[in-house]
C-alpha cells in the first residue's frame, strides 16, 4: 500500500507513465490534504474543469488524518528544517501518516529520495 503525496498525484495527471502502475492499482491512499493542494495545482494550470474532475477521482482514496499524526508531522517537519531539508505542512503530514500506518510514501521530491518508507519516482 502507498500513500501518494501531491507530487505522486500531479505526476499522474501529467501522464507521467512511471506512476501509473501504481496509481492504476488502487492500493493507494491520501488525505483532503493532498487533495486539496492537487486540486489548487490542476485548477491553477488546467482549470476548474480538469480539477473537479481529479478531485472526483482521488476523493475516493481518502483517509482522516488523527490528531497524533498532525502533531506528529510537525515535530517531523521541525527535524527535517534543522536538516535544511524544506518540506511543506502538508508533506510532512503525509510522511507522517505513511510512517505510522506503514505505508510507502510515493512521491519523486528529492527532499525524500533515500528516507525510509519512501517510493521515490523521477518525474518524466
């Protein structure tokens, strides 16, 4: 099982043939978190069509997201800035779901090439 960051998710939509093994097969999971930023980054560049539509199709994988994993996600975050490492609120709290529910964590931000619990993929 994976769970998708937003990258994962708009590297799909672009078509990118290295994720669609894995976005086809239906063992993935997100949050409104990552729906929500995919749907800002599909309505900016492809318009409100194209993200309803995405939305539509992603919404189905959704999971909650407990309040130990956000507070969770911020201490990972914090760990991650000490390191330079940049990685936004809602990355972290991917990572973090992914880490606690032992879950691949499927994206291609270099900020996650080499962690453990980590799918990492090249963009095209």
């Amino acid at each position: 099982m994976y769970f998708c960051d937003t990258y994962a998710l708009i590297e799909y939509v672009k078509s990118n043939h290295n994720y669609a093994d894995i976005m086809n097969s239906s063992s993935i999971t997100i949050s409104d978190f990552q729906l929500m930023e995919t749907y800002y980054f599909i309505l900016r560049d492809l318009g409100e069509d194209a993200a309803n539509k995405v939305y539509e199709t992603f919404s189905q994988f959704r999971v909650d997201i407990p309040e130990q994993i956000i507070k969770r996600a911020m201490k990972l975050r914090l760990e991650f800035h000490k390191e330079r490492k940049r990685i936004s609120y809602v990355d972290a709290i991917g990572y973090a779901y992914a880490l606690e529910k032992n879950l691949l964590f499927l994206t291609g931000d270099r900020e996650f090439k080499n962690l453990p619990n980590v799918k990492w993929i090249a963009s095209d």
